[in-house]
C-alpha cells in the first residue's frame, strides 16, 4: 500500500517569513496530492491539492509542488502570518484507492 | 459548518463498557469514513463505507465494530476497548470514494475518546 512521510514534525518561523512542509509517497500511481490544515482543537480542513498532470499550484499565499520522478511533494506558504500556525497534513492518494493515505503532520508556529 | 456532526464530542470508558459514536453528514456524499488520530501519530484509516457497504476494513481489531445504516448515518461501535485505543476518531465523508470523485474529504469535529 501507499506509504507518506512527512518533514518536518515541528517547525518555528517569524511571522513573515516563508515556511516549506515536504512529503513523500512510495506509490508511483498515486495522482492526487491534498493537503490539510487543522487548528488547535478544529477538524482537519483541505486547504490546496495538486494533480499529478500538473508541476504546481499557487493559492494567494500557498504553493504546492510535485516531482513525480523523485515521488516528492511540498507545500510552501510565504508572508507567514500568526493564523498560519496549525498542523498540516500531507496526504495521496490515487485512482482506484478508496481513501487517503495521511502524513503524520507538521506543527507550524508563527511567531508574532 | 462542513456538515459533519459527531456525537460525543468527548467520552470516558472503563475497559469492559460498551458504547457507540456517531455520524451524520448532512452534504448528500456518498462514501464515509472513520479515522484514528494519536499524537504523533499520521491519521489512520479505519473503515470506508459507499453507499451503505463496507469497502475497507483496514487491519482493525473486532473490539471496534463500523456500522453504516444509510448513506447519511455512520456508527463506530466500541467494546472491550483498550487503553491505548484513547485517541480522536475523526469521521469524515466525500462524494464519492476518493479514487474515483474529486477527493476532497470533510470531516467531523471528531469524538475524543479516553479508555481507563
């Protein structure tokens, strides 16, 4: 089945600064790539995704990239700002899957 | 609102109780599922439902029984748990299974469970 590792667990910017979360997956027919947000104490919420027919994706502040060859995957966020700070979890999945296969998270604080 | 309510939000149980969660969405998907998170730990499927049938039963101990009456409704029935089977079950739905629509899950609040 599809295994995701996530890097890093925790990671600490100032606010304003950019912050990158990269994952990898093992299955190379894996061709959905989402990625999730969940605040303290809130339920996980999809916040950008990526397919593999493209190289990447930009949504205001966010980006994902994909490299398929090297089956690796990140999110990047810029001009942090302190509602940034959440856990973020990677996740692939792909045709014929039934369900998603999760990261194990990173812990993003953005310190005013 | 996402449209996924779980009940209990929060429970306390004893080793040799019986209880349920529930679920219930509200967004006319077609496929639910439940998931397990412990700290630390990635999100860890359980069960996938579509259309009322069981699709998935990943590796879960019997103690943890799913049952999915309808489309809108999804049980997690708990006996004779452990206590390192205290975590958050997440509930979640989606149109259709992720393979196959446009993958995007919505998910529950979650219910918090601590087995003593």
């Amino acid at each position: 089945g599809e295994n995701v590792e996530q890097h890093p667990s925790t990671l600490s910017v100032q606010e304003g600064d950019s912050a990158v979360i990269k994952c990898t997956y093992s299955d190379s027919a894996s061709n959905y790539f989402p990625w999730y947000k969940q605040e303290l104490g809130k339920r996980p919420q999809l916040i950008i995704d990526i397919r593999s027919n493209v190289g990447e994706k930009k949504d205001q502040r966010r980006a994902v990239t994909l490299n398929k060859t090297a089956k690796h995957f990140s999110l990047h966020i810029t001009e942090t700002q302190p509602e940034d700070s959440a856990v973020y979890f990677c996740a692939a999945s792909g045709t014929g899957r039934r369900a998603l296969t999760f990261g194990s998270g990173t812990r993003l604080q953005v310190q005013p | 609102e996402t449209g996924v309510t779980q009940t209990p939000r929060h429970l306390v149980m004893g080793m040799t109780n019986k209880k349920s969660l529930k679920c219930e969405q509200h967004l006319g998907h077609n496929a639910m599922y439940w998931y397990k998170q412990s700290a630390k730990k990635p999100l860890e499927l359980m069960f996938v439902y579509s259309l009322e049938e069981r699709v998935e039963n990943n590796s879960v101990p019997s103690r943890f029984s799913p049952e999915c009456p309808n489309s809108s409704h999804l049980f997690l029935h708990l006996h004779t748990l452990q206590p390192e089977d205290s975590a958050l079950y997440l509930c979640a739905s989606s149109q259709d299974l992720v393979g196959v629509g446009t993958g995007e899950l919505f998910f529950g609040e979650g219910s918090r469970l601590t087995v003593l």
